[in-house]
C-alpha cells in the first residue's frame, strides 16, 4: 500500500509499504477514505518532535470504512463508516473511567515526554506520532490497524460527507475542549494565539458557547482574515504590534484583560525558530513565549488554556504572574472519545461546520508535496484534506 513516510527532517515521502494485519482480537484494518495533515504533524516534519524515526508513518487525523475486525471486536464491523480518535485509548483504566481517554495508562509503552515521570505510566498511544508515545503508524495511508477498537472508531451516519466529520479525529475537539478549559461561556472575552486549524476550531466552538467577544492573535494575515469573516473575531497581527498583551487589554471591557486566553501555538514560537533542543536539556528559552502574552493578557482571575504542544521546560515561566493574578491553568491532550457524541450533534444540527476551513484537497500522492506546501504557509493553506 502506498503511505507517508518520514525519512529525516523536512523530507517525508509516499512510499509502497506492507499493509497492516490484524495483530490482537480487538483490532480492525480500516481502509482510508480521507486524512489530513496537522499542526503538530509539523513539529514531527521538521525533526523538532524526539524519538520521530525514519521510516514512521505519520497521520492521525483520519476516517475510513472497516475492512476486517478482529473477533473480539463487537462495537464496529466490516463495512461500517468510521472516524477514528487520534488519542489510543483502552475504555476500561481508571483514566478512561473518568472521561480522561487521553491519559490512559495501558495504551502507550513508551516514557512519554514528562521529565520527572517517577513510576506514574506514561500517557494513552497517539497515531502517526513520536516514539515517546507508542510510534504506532498512522493513517497518512491507504490502510491503517485501529488497536482497542471497542473504544475509539465512532460510527458515522448515514448522508454525512468526510469532510464534515473527519476533524472529529483532533483538531474539532481539541479546539473544544480548549474552550471547556478556558471556561467559556455565554458573554465571555477571549483571545485566542494561532490562527492555525486549532484556533480556528477554537473560535468556531466558543462562538458556539455564547463567547462575546474574541480576538484572533498571528502574523499570517490570510489566516486572520479568515477567521474574522467566518467567526466574527477581531484580530491583531503580531508583526504589527509592538505589544501584542498591551493590545488585547486595551481592546477589553474595562481595560481590565479578557476573561480567558488559548495558547493555540506552544513551543512553536518565532524567537526559537520551532525547535526543541535535545532530551537532556529541554527548555524553551524564550521570554517572549506566547505562554508569557498569555499571563499577560488575561485578567485578574482568568483562565489559561493550552491546547497548543510544550515539553520539556520553559525558562523563565512567570509564576509570581500566575499566582498574584489568581488564574487557573489547564491543559493536555485532548479526551477526543468524550467529546464525540455533543460535536456530532452539533455538526447534524449546523451549529458547527468545520469543514468551511479546508483550503487544499489532494490526493495521497501528492503528500509530500502538501507538507512542503503547509509548512511554508504557501498558496493561503489553511488545511489540507488528502485522499487515497
């Protein structure tokens, strides 16, 4: 089969590949019928990501149509229509018990990236990602196994395009849950860094909440654009700012800061250059992080929501900020299974339609190229939808 493959930074190539097997009685094979390419499959296309190998197959926004199903598999089957959660979780752990599917502890058999892990497991598997969690291979691909299959692939109805659910795989719930987590609700402000898919889906699901007012912060201005037509944001573009918390705070009722922030970027920051230094000294260095905007804009008693990836250490982390504002900070994976049921509804009722942000459909072969495409923000790329 033909697949996306990483050879070493900045190059990935679509290669003929084994086809996956059936490996435990909880398995399927699901046959792609659409994937996508996502901001943090960026941070893996760079070399900036540890333990990204060559030879790993990238890609963990995808659906598809059940070909097999192991014989233990009883909540999907062969010719069923599914999307798939990027997140690898087992259904039954303490974790997943508690809605928290992306902590699982049975999925992943790697450290994951915690530099003071002591003996708590490592977080649930990802697809198509870092070794650090599971390196399981992703769905960039003509076909892919699905592991714990009686708790991730979600049934798709009838009439329902790919384009329509297939952002349900990460970037629509993750978008979700950093609004849950910045506490949104009706008549909020909230200022959202990264006008990438993330924020993006951000802004469309805190419209949903009832969020009054929001600002989108980035420097690609046909990002900021979009936004503002689509979602009704206000922007501020950071290249054209010379403080861009100052700003925000100014733009607030009051003067007083929004009410909450999304740090939509991570570690990706300009003054870094989106690389991560090695293992035995990771640190972001920079002080003008977004994390520190973020501290900076948000009121007294705001929330901080960080759906965007960090690592490691950040040098300089204001927590003299934090603690005499009162803020609460959340943040981590996405608890994608949790989430499914409410945004399909919403999707089936209009409230949302997250595929008004697809920008590029190619086709798998044109893969590589695609990366290139999106990396260097050519052709107003937004996201890209690639099918087999």
């Amino acid at each position: 089969m033909k697949a996306l493959v990483y050879q070493g930074s900045n190059d990935v190539r679509v290669e003929n590949v084994p086809e996956p097997t059936l490996q435990q009685d909880d398995d399927i094979v699901l046959r792609v019928t659409s994937t996508a390419i996502c901001g943090s499959d960026l941070h893996l296309y760079r070399g900036s990501m540890p333990a990204t190998e060559p030879g790993d197959i990238f890609g963990h926004e995808f659906m598809g149509i059940v070909e097999e199903a192991g014989s233990a598999v009883t909540s999907v089957k062969k010719g069923d229509r599914v999307v798939v959660p990027f997140v690898i979780a087992c259904g039954s752990c303490f974790f997943c018990q508690h809605s928290l599917y992306a902590a699982c502890e049975t999925t992943n058999p790697d450290e994951g990236a915690a530099l003071n892990k002591k003996s708590i497991p490592a977080p649930a598997a990802l697809f198509g990602f870092s070794h650090m969690y599971g390196g399981v291979p992703g769905g960039q691909a003509e076909y892919v196994r699905v592991p714990q299959a009686n708790a991730g692939p979600y049934a798709i109805p009838e009439g329902m395009d790919d384009e329509q659910v297939l952002f349900m795989s990460d970037i629509l719930p993750t978008g979700y849950q950093a609004v849950l987590n910045a506490g949104v609700k009706q008549g909020s402000s909230l200022a959202i860094f990264g006008a990438g898919p993330v924020g993006l889906m951000a802004a469309a699901c805190a419209r949903m909440e009832g969020a009054e007012q929001i600002v989108m912060i980035d420097n690609q201005q046909y990002r900021l654009d979009f936004a503002r037509k689509a979602y009704g944001v206000e922007t501020i573009n950071f290249d054209k700012t010379d403080d861009v918390a100052e700003a925000i705070i100014q733009m607030s009722e009051g003067r007083r800061g929004v009410d909450a922030v999304i740090d939509a970027v991570g570690y990706e920051a300009k003054s870094h250059g989106g690389q991560l230094p090695a293992m035995d000294n990771f640190e972001v260095e920079s002080s003008d992080i977004v994390l520190h905007q973020c501290l900076a804009a948000v009121r007294r008693g705001g929330s901080v929501s960080i759906p965007g990836v960090y690592a490691g250490a950040v040098n300089g982390f204001l927590i003299g900020d934090f603690f005499d504002k009162g803020l609460t900070m959340k943040g981590g994976q996405t608890h994608v299974h949790d989430y499914l049921p409410t945004l399909m509804k919403a999707i089936e009722e209009g409230r949302l339609k997250p595929e008004a942000i697809i920008s590029h459909r190619m086709k798998l072969d044109q893969a590589a190229e695609a990366y290139r495409m999106f990396d260097a923000k050519q052709d107003d790329c937004r996201k890209i939808v690639l099918t087999p």
